[in-house]
C-alpha cells in the first residue's frame, strides 16, 4: 500500500477518522493544533459525518468528549501540554468513570519551542492512574489510535497519548489500516456510573485500584513494549516513546550491543524491567521530558544498581533530546559540526509587519510613560511578542492579564492594565473579567481583537463578533466598553481613549479591532 | 542513498514547501522521508529551519545530528551561517543570496558574504532575482539549484511538482517548474 506522508498529528488525525472516531472537539495549541484541524479540512471526515469542532478552552473540550462517550461514542481531545492543566478536572474525573472510548492527545514541547514551560503529561497520566500510549514514531501513533480505543473499550478507561513536539511536527510514511465504522449510539450500562456522587465515586475508585493489574498486563503483553536482547550486559537501556530513535540513531548498523527495553505504553511494563534490572550492572534511562521513568525506576532512596538519566544530569535535565545528548551518555565520540561563525545575529521572532497589535502597543508605550509605577499585565498568544517592544510585564498562562492585573490593582498598582487576545479571552479571561466588575477593580483590559486565534494559524476564535455583548452581559458599564482600529492614523485617538479609562476609577474595557494581517491575507487570496 | 538536508529561512517565507516537493518525490522512489518542521511562535518572522532526511534504509531521529548534514538549502545567507553547526566536512551550502533583513543589527553584507566563500563547497545567487522574472518563488528556484545534490533525477522533482500544485492547475505548475529550471541553470 503506498505510504502517505503525514505529521505525527496528522497521522492521529488520520487513524481517528479510519478508527470509527466519531467526535473530536479541541483547543489549539501548539504542538497539537494540527491533529483537529486536520480532521476539520478532511472531506472523508464530512463524509462520515464526523463532529469536528474548536472549543472554547480544553475543558469544554473534553467535557464535550464524555458526553460523546456517554452516547457510546468514540471521541478524541487533542491540546498542548499546558491544555492539560486547564481541563485537569474533568481530566482526572474520567478516569474515575472509567470513561470508555476516549483518546486524550497531548503534545508535550520539551525545549519550549513555543510554550511557557516543559511540564511532561506522564505525570498526569500517572495521577490520574490511566493507561498511557507515547508511540515513537509517526507509523506507531497511527496504529496505537486503534489500539488505544481498543484498550479504552476493553478495559473501562480514558487513553492519554502524550506526543513531543517532534513527534507531531515531523512528517513520515504512514501505511493506512481499513476504516472501521462508528460504533451506534447506546447508553451506559450502570446507570450510576456517571454519577460521581461520594457513594458512587468511591466504589468506582476501588474499581480503578483494581484494573491496575489488568493495565499492567496490557503493558507487558500488547507487543508495544518490547525487551530487545543485547550482549554487553554492562549497561541496560530504557527509552520511552521518540528516545528510542535517539539511541538508534547512535547505531547506524541498527544493531545497540545493550539490551534496551523499549517503551511506548505505560503502566511501565514490571516484568521486562525487572528483567533488564537483574541482568545489566547499571541502568540508563531515555526520556523526552522530564525524568517520568527514571524518577520510578530510581525510587526515592536511589538505593541498588546504578540509574543513569537526567535526575544526575548524566543528560541535561532541560530541553529536548538528541542524539548528540545520548552519544554523550554512552560516551561515544562526539562529531561536531563547525560553529556558528560571529557575524551571525539573533533573529528573534516578532509581530509581522503592518500587525495590528504593534498599533495596540505603540499607543499603550506611549501612554504609559506618564506611569512610572503602572503596569501592564500581559497573557496567550502572538501579542506575548510585545515583551520585545517593551510594552507588557507579565505573561503567566491563558487568562492571567486580567486576573493578575485585578490583584495588582487591589494593592495599589496604578494603573493596571491587562492585554489579552480575543482568543484568549474566550478561552478563559471571562471569569477574570466578572470578579474584576463584583470587586469593581480599578482596570483597563485591553482585548486584542484580530479576528482568530492567531498564534495557532488561525482558528476562529469562541468570542468572535461577540466581545461588546459579553463584556456588556458580565457588567462592564457599557460607557467604559470603547473599540478602536489600531490604524497609525488613530493614534492620538487611541492614546485619548487609554488615558480616559486609565482616569475612570472602575473597569473599563477597550477593544482595539482589526484582522490579523495574515489572516487577513489567506482572506483575500481566498477571493 | 542517504541525504540528510537542513532547510532554513526566515519565518512565513515558504522554505517548508521546498521541503514537501523532495519528501513528495523520495517517497515515490520508495525511499523512507522524515521531515521534522516549526510551528507556532517561533515562526512568526524569526530564523525557521526544517530537517529533512531521505534515505534507502530505515531512518531513526527525526532530526539530523550535528556535523551529518549533507545540504543546507537556506532562502537567506545569514540563515545559512547560523545552521553550519548542522554541516557535515564535505557538505554543501545552497543558499539564496538577497538577505531578509528584518532586525535592525543585521550584519554587513561584505561580511556575509565573505563567511560563505569561506566554505568548501558553496552556492550562493540571488535566487529572487530570478523568480522575480518568472513570477514564481525564490524557493523554487533554490530547489533547483540543489537539485544536482538530493541523488533524486530532476524528472521526479518535476512530478512532485505537478503532484503537489496539480490542485491549483496547470498555470501553477507550469511557473514553477520553471522555476526550479531556472535554478538548475542558474549556476
């Protein structure tokens, strides 16, 4: 069968549609952007009937997804690393259902190509004692679709499949299976089960407890993880999930003279460890992430044979891995190419020319120089870049502008600007807004409205057309709601506008409105 | 066979078409493709770079180690600089010659240059230029110029072509496979 050159997301995309997926309802971010909107363009997918949806944050998201499992359903959840957090809730409470038919995606960024922080979802997974899939190419995460719902069904239980950035942005041949079809509509069988009252939810966390073993089983004996036999028993090899084309690349033969326990489904497999353990001097782990096996295998007291990893830096615990790193480990020579010659300059990514943002800032920076002790509280997506202009001080996770600029104000930080995307606003600055009216917090939220979720490439954003209204409907007095285009020729206008909702003591809202320029470019060569 | 490949350029510049056009054509050849790309916010006008690797045997990491790569194919010559790292000694450097330059502190062009003549095997041409009169893309004729180098014939990147733009019809293929010969002839 001829291949087909797919991302990583792409091929999870893929085999959803080819696994008899039903729904998929997502939030962008990247690394995983790409596996809902994949699904979203495909025309089989529109021909199957297929429920593709953006949401308006991850845990809508997946709340959405129980209810697809609840009809019987099979759906998927894709998010980035930090989307995991937002939805940690319904998150951890699946599990406790024991959810069937639903496939979590997260896509890690070790490296922080575009993220605040490398945190691993293992360690979720692990919390929230699921089986977890973290295939170790694109081929793999194709098929272990399948098989995730397979096991999801069998066993009672939602799937994390964990991708690092590399994984999902990285394109190879993939063969693809027969379709199956979607399962029919049907109710729970314990109509209880739903039902997280404590009476419920506790005889249903036994049960979890007890299909531990079972998850366990299906670790050790799907195939996924595999014991691959090497002579030199003086060191034994455990990768997890893309490690292992780190080491394999260290071997062009593709023969490691270590036994390796290759890993891509968790709960770690006990029997192929222990076997590793008992037969090799001293271990060493691979991880892309932070060191999820390595802490397990280690223990607290890191008493016994020797473990390698990141937690002794034997690789550096930060950023992603390579195969430069894993030579190291294995005290290979190291190859290296020149160096970057001197002349070479930092080019940094910024906002596009003629973005609408920079208009945005450019009034905000002049404003606010009259403000030797203001400060402004920024947050999510392309307008971050303005860090680089100097025109925001914070940016901690989605919504935290106006949250943060909220607490600020209250201990007197004046004035106290938030700066957040439409986007992000959508996704979870209206809350933030409703406690800044009912403590009437002296704040100028600044909503960047461009249209679309940009950073991610353009997803239509949950708020769209809509921003007045809410921000009206939460109680912002509608006289201190202002909009403006950002245009050069609305300058002075724009610095008018701020000045009047800095001197307003309450909340004010300002909502500068025009297309992102690249959007605003697919949109016309679209005509 | 075995081509590792660093392709290179400045965010929103298309370097990953180039990219898609010899997996495209090295996956008909039934040759193993891995082509890893940045999405996101390191896109948006900053220094982008995308590994591709070909090869008759199994390939492993979806990026190339460091002193392995065979090619750096870059849109912009201070952008070639910066992934030298990636070279290997006998490597080649393709790279357009017409800077982009959107930072205030972009180096000297004398210095550039004299950076590139410095490496062994260098081509550098203002592939821009050359598209301008075509009314296709520098890439596309970037693509050409490496063409001798990928170990792929230059029918099949031709085919990859009208595989890949076949949807937006004939015109568009017909530009841009003039492009990349145009490229192949450049030198």
């Amino acid at each position: 069968m001829q291949k087909t050159l797919l991302l990583g997301d792409e091929a999870i995309a893929q085999a959803f549609i080819d696994a008899g997926g039903s729904a998929i309802n997502s939030y962008p971010g990247t690394p995983s952007t790409q596996i809902t909107e994949y699904v979203i363009k495909s025309k089989e997918a529109k021909a199957k009937n297929i429920v593709a949806n953006w949401c308006s944050n991850e845990k809508t998201a997946l709340e959405a997804s129980l209810g697809v499992a609840y009809a019987g359903k099979r759906a998927m959840t894709c998010m980035k690393h930090v989307g995991l957090n937002v939805c940690g809730d319904p998150f951890m409470n699946a599990a406790i259902i024991g959810t069937k038919g639903v496939l979590i995606v997260v896509a890690d960024d070790p490296s922080m190509f575009s993220s605040q922080d490398e945190q691993d979802s293992r360690y979720y997974g692990h919390w929230a004692m699921i089986p977890m899939l973290e295939p170790s190419n694109q081929q793999e995460a194709y098929d272990m679709v399948f098989f995730g719902y397979e096991l999801s069904e069998k066993l009672g239980t939602p799937i994390l499949m964990r991708i690092p950035t590399r994984l999902a942005h990285s394109r190879a041949g993939v063969e693809r299976r027969e379709a199956l079809p979607q399962n029919p509509i049907s109710y729970p069988n314990d109509p209880k089960s739903f039902v997280l009252l404590p009476v419920n939810a506790k005889r249903l966390y036994r049960e979890l407890i007890d299909k531990q073993p079972l998850f366990t089983k299906s670790s050790e004996e799907s195939g996924y993880n595999r014991y691959i036999a090497g002579a030199d028993k003086k060191l034994g090899i455990i990768t997890t999930g893309i490690a292992y084309n780190y080491l394999m690349e260290n071997y062009p033969d593709g023969h490691c003279p270590y036994p390796v326990v290759k890993i891509t489904q968790y709960p770690l497999p006990y029997s192929l460890l222990s076997k590793l353990y008992d037969e090799c001097d001293s271990l060493l782990v691979l991880e892309d992430g932070q060191p999820f096996v390595e802490e397990h295998i280690k223990g607290f007291l890191g008493k016994g044979k020797p473990v390698h990893g990141r937690l002794d830096e034997t690789i550096r615990r930060d950023g992603e891995l390579n195969a430069e790193k894993v030579a190291k480990a294995l005290g290979k020579p190291m190859e290296s190419g020149a160096a970057v010659p001197a002349v070479v300059t930092n080019r940094p990514p910024a906002l596009c020319a003629g973005c609408p943002h920079i208009d945005s800032y450019e009034a905000v920076i002049e404003v606010m120089k009259q403000y030797e002790h203001g400060r402004v509280f920024g947050d999510i997506g392309c307008y971050t870049l303005g860090f680089n202009m100097g025109a925001i001080n914070t940016t901690v996770c989605m919504g935290a502008s106006i949250t943060m600029a909220k607490g600020a104000a209250e201990m007197g930080i004046f004035p106290s600007l938030a700066v957040i995307g439409d986007g992000t606003f959508g996704h979870s600055g209206m809350t933030g807004l409703l406690d800044c009216v009912n403590e009437k917090a002296n704040v100028v939220v600044m909503i960047l409205d461009n249209d679309i979720t940009a950073m991610t490439g353009g997803q239509p954003s949950s708020a769209n057309m809509k921003l007045f209204n809410i921000c009206k409907g939460l109680g912002v007095d509608p006289d201190h709601i202002r909009t403006i285009v950002p245009l050069k020729k609305n300058h002075e206008e724009f610095k008018k506008i701020l000045e009047e909702e800095i001197a307003y003591n309450g909340v004010s809202v300002i909502i500068p409105q025009r297309v992102c320029i690249v959007e605003n470019k697919k949109r016309v060569s679209a005509k | 066979m075995k081509k590792d490949i660093i392709l290179c350029g400045v965010g929103g510049d298309g370097i990953v078409s180039v990219a898609k056009i010899i997996s495209d054509a090295a996956l008909k050849l039934g040759m193993n493709v891995k082509q890893s790309e940045i999405h996101g916010m390191s896109q948006r006008g900053g220094s982008v770079f995308s590994h591709l690797r070909i090869s008759s045997e199994p390939i492993f990491s979806d990026v190339i180690p460091e002193g392995k790569a065979d090619i750096i194919l870059s849109s912009e010559p201070m952008e070639a600089l910066r992934y030298l790292p990636f070279l290997s000694p006998e490597g080649w450097v393709i790279t357009n010659s017409d800077p982009f330059i959107n930072i205030t502190n972009y180096p000297a062009m004398e210095q550039v240059n004299a950076e590139l003549g410095k490496l062994k095997h260098c081509v550098s041409f203002n592939a821009n230029e050359i598209a301008k009169q075509l009314h296709a893309r520098g890439n596309m004729v970037l693509l050409g110029a490496a063409a001798p180098y990928l170990g792929i014939d230059f029918a099949e990147l031709e085919e990859a072509i009208c595989n890949i733009f076949g949807r937006k019809g004939q015109e568009v293929v017909d530009t841009n496979i003039a492009a990349i010969r145009a490229g192949r002839d450049a030198k």
